[in-house]
C-alpha cells in the first residue's frame, strides 16, 4: 500500500464515522503549497463556509502559503466565515492526513476562533 492509498483509507474510515454523527463537518485539504478548508452541511451538498490560502485576502497577509502560520490564518478565517453563516459545531473531517504540523495548527486556530469539535 502507498503513501496516498493509506491516507485515502484512513479518510473513508473517518468520514463513515463522521456521517453517523449527522452534523455539519469541517474539512481540509492540503498541498505542498497550499491548504484548504470548508464547512459543509451535514448531508455534504452544500458549502456553508470557505477560506484557503489561494485567496487574496488570506494570501496578502502571507508571506508563505504553505507553512504552520498560514495554516493557522486559514483555520481562524475558515472559524470566522463559519460563525458569520451560523455554524459553530462541526466534525473535523482532516482527509485522513496525519493530525500535526499544519492539519493541527489550523484546527487549534479554528477552536480558538470559537468552533467546538
């Protein structure tokens, strides 16, 4: 098994358990440079929030895009835009990447931004 056919078994596993749970999920995705996160409802149709570092407003205030503190700027956005559209408690979906570096760094920025998961 490869690197991406583990991770990709690791986030089936998680989004199962996730579905059951029946609520709103905050997932990420991450590149080499980039991260990405949404808010999406509990059925996964529809976006309620977004925030990455491609945009220009998050990428302005960056001097990279693809380290701990731009992790962190996305999670405290991604945290304020969920607020804004009446989310405050989601499932955190990671997409079966590893909990450290930048997947832990924009989930501590999320929760201190006030959503509780």
């Amino acid at each position: 098994m490869d690197k991406k056919s583990a991770r990709l078994k690791r986030a089936l596993k998680l989004r199962c358990k996730i579905k059951k749970q029946e609520v709103n999920r905050l997932t990420i995705h991450r590149t080499s440079q980039h991260i990405y996160a949404q808010v999406l409802s509990a059925d996964g149709r529809v976006t309620l929030a977004s925030a990455s570092t491609v945009q220009v407003d998050i990428k302005g205030n960056l001097k990279n895009t693809s380290n701990v503190n731009a992790a962190s700027e996305v999670g405290k956005k991604i945290a304020e835009r969920a607020i804004a559209a009446g989310v405050t408690d989601v499932a955190f979906d990671r997409s079966g990447f590893k909990y450290h570096g930048r997947v832990k760094a924009l989930a501590d920025a999320a929760r201190e931004a006030g959503l509780k998961f």
